[in-house]
C-alpha cells in the first residue's frame, strides 16, 4: 500500500510550461528538468486539469507519460498544452527512482499561473514561460 512506502522529498527537479516557435507559429509545452547530478529512472508523470470555466465545473483527460531514464542535469519535454487549459488548474505527478528508492512530488500550476506577469525566461530551457520548483 502506498503509506507502507517510504517517500523521500523531490529535490532538483523542476516543471515548465514554456513557449517555444516553429515554423512561425506558437507551441506550448511541458517539461522536466533534473537539476541533479545523478539520473532519474522510470520518470512517471500523470496529469490532468480541472477547475470552473464560466462557473461550470471541466475536467481534462487524464494523461500518463514514462520516461525510462532522465540523464543527469537534463530536460525532456512531456507533452504540448493547449493554452485554452491555462484557464484551469494543471496538476502533474511526477514519480520517479533515484538507485532504489522513490521520489514522488505534485506540481500544480493554478489558474491564473500562465498570465503574462509570470511568464520569464526560463534559463535551463532558453525559453519563455513558467517555472515551478
């Protein structure tokens, strides 16, 4: 059971959702980065939204990525985001291994995190966006 499981805190891994252009037009993402200087293994990342749109209660599909490994001091990108979900709050769950034992974090970007006052570089990326730690 997942009480029995001891959890250890997420340290050196960071989300993004950040903007980036091809071909002239505007693509927004997810990304992870292992600020660590040891790799992830077996990267699980689930993720949803949810929230009030025009005071009615939506819900997103809830997506599940697996990375297999995570080099240290790296990024990979997760998925594209539509922006039209900004209007909502965006969790992701992020667990992974570290040799044998387990990391887990939730990281959620609440409505509202994606206005344009937020949005800065995000050094690790070279891109425009939000950065959550």
């Amino acid at each position: 059971m997942k009480k029995d499981i001891d959890f250890h805190p997420v340290t050196g891994v960071k989300l993004a959702i950040a903007k980036e252009e091809n071909n002239g037009q505007v693509e927004w993402g997810v990304y992870i980065i292992n600020l660590n200087l040891i790799e992830l293994k077996t990267v699980m990342v689930t993720s949803k939204g949810y929230g009030l749109i025009d005071g009615e209660e939506k819900k997103t599909s809830t997506l599940r990525h697996l990375i297999e490994e995570l080099r240290s001091q790296s990024i990979a990108k997760i998925e594209p985001i539509d922006p039209a979900l900004f209007k909502l709050n965006n969790e992701f769950w992020v667990s992974y291994y570290i040799l044998n034992q387990i990391f887990d974090k939730k990281f959620i970007f609440v409505e509202g995190s994606m206005n344009e006052e937020n949005i800065k570089l995000i050094p690790e990326l070279g891109l425009q966006g939000v950065l959550h730690s």
